[in-house]
C-alpha cells in the first residue's frame, strides 16, 4: 500500500511523516524543488495535480491514503486552481478505490 501527500506539501517543515505512516510508501507530489520529507520509503515526483499524467499516478501505486495540503479552499471560487485540484483527487480517489483521502489546510 501507499500513501499520496498532494498539494503544497512544502508547507510541511520538520515532520517525520513515515513515523506516522509506518509500513507504507510515500509517493509525495510537488513541483517545487524544495524537498522538506526525507526517508527511506519516500518518493519524490514532479508530478502535480495540474499535469496532465497526474492520473497515472493512481494506474501506477495502490493508494490506501490520500493527503492533500493547500493553503486555502474557496467552494465559491471558479477559477482556483485548489479546487479543480481537489476535485480531480477526489475522482481519482473514487475511480480507484484509495481507502482513506485526508485534506489538510495548515493554517
């Protein structure tokens, strides 16, 4: 099994996340360069929910767990990146069965 940590995950600092997941690789999605998680079972793509192939991500891991971080959700905005974001992890989490999806908003 797997876990996908979405978004802006980089607003993450000094967390151990495979403490908190044990036994499950972490595939995190950023297209930042700045790489905050660090561990053995960690995964780094370029891949973000904006890109075209990011839905292969799902053909290619088994995701039992979903975390998504962004800064801020506005259900009344059209045009926010955040929420076509959101809602095209959410089809993909449906289309593939992911067991758990988390969203998280830092602040």
């Amino acid at each position: 099994m797997a876990t996908l940590i979405a978004g802006r995950a980089m607003l993450f600092t000094g967390v151990s996340i495979e403490d908190y997941l044990p036994n499950e690789k972490i595939v995190v999605s950023a297209a930042s360069s700045g790489r905050k998680f660090h561990g053995s079972r960690i995964i780094y793509t370029d891949i973000s929910p904006e890109s075209d192939s990011f839905d292969s991500l799902f053909d290619i891991h088994d995701f039992n767990n979903v975390i998504f971080v962004l800064d801020f959700l506005d259900p009344l905005s059209d045009g926010a990146s955040e929420n076509r974001n959101l809602y095209r992890i959410l089809e993909n989490c449906i289309r593939c069965k992911a067991g758990r999806v988390i969203l998280c908003l830092p602040n």
